[in-house]
C-alpha cells in the first residue's frame, strides 16, 4: 500500500518538476527563472526523500542535505548577481 502510494507521489513530484523545467526554460525574465531554478531544487529535494523512503536507505537522505546546501547557495549568488551585477565585491 505504501509503496503504491509514493509511487503515485513521485510521479506527481516529477510532473511538478517538468513543469519547472518549462518555466526554467521558457521564463519571461531572470526572475522567473531564479525562482523556477529554486523550485526545482525544492522538487528534487522531495523526489530524493521519496525515493530513499521506497528503498529504505539512508544515503538518500545525505544527498538531499547536499542539494538543499548547494540549491542555497546558488539561490543566494544568483539573487546576489541580479542586485548588483557582481557577485564577488
């Protein structure tokens, strides 16, 4: 039962990432974009936990803390370069 429903789960967790990716891609302005990036690395965070509750292993849960510290940081040079143009001052 489980199983079955983290399967149903993270194929609607891999529909919300396609549908940022489109936005990634198709994004108006750098905004969008910086967001829709932010967005994907939430969703993956989410598809990584789900995946590593379907096979009951514990590295899964590492990488996450990985991309949640990576996803951060390139949150914050991005919002950093679209202030100011710079990102090392």
């Amino acid at each position: 039962m489980i199983h079955t429903t983290i399967g149903i789960v993270m194929g609607m967790v891999g529909l919300a990432m396609a549908l940022n990716l489109w936005r990634l891609l198709r994004g108006p302005d750098t905004a969008d974009r910086v967001l829709a990036l932010d967005t994907l690395y939430i969703n993956t965070i989410a598809l990584l936990f789900l995946f590593g509750m379907r096979l009951e292993s514990p590295i899964y849960f590492e990488a996450e803390a990985i991309i949640a510290l990576l996803g951060f940081v390139g949150t914050l040079a991005l919002a950093k370069y679209m202030l100011r143009r710079d990102i090392i001052e």
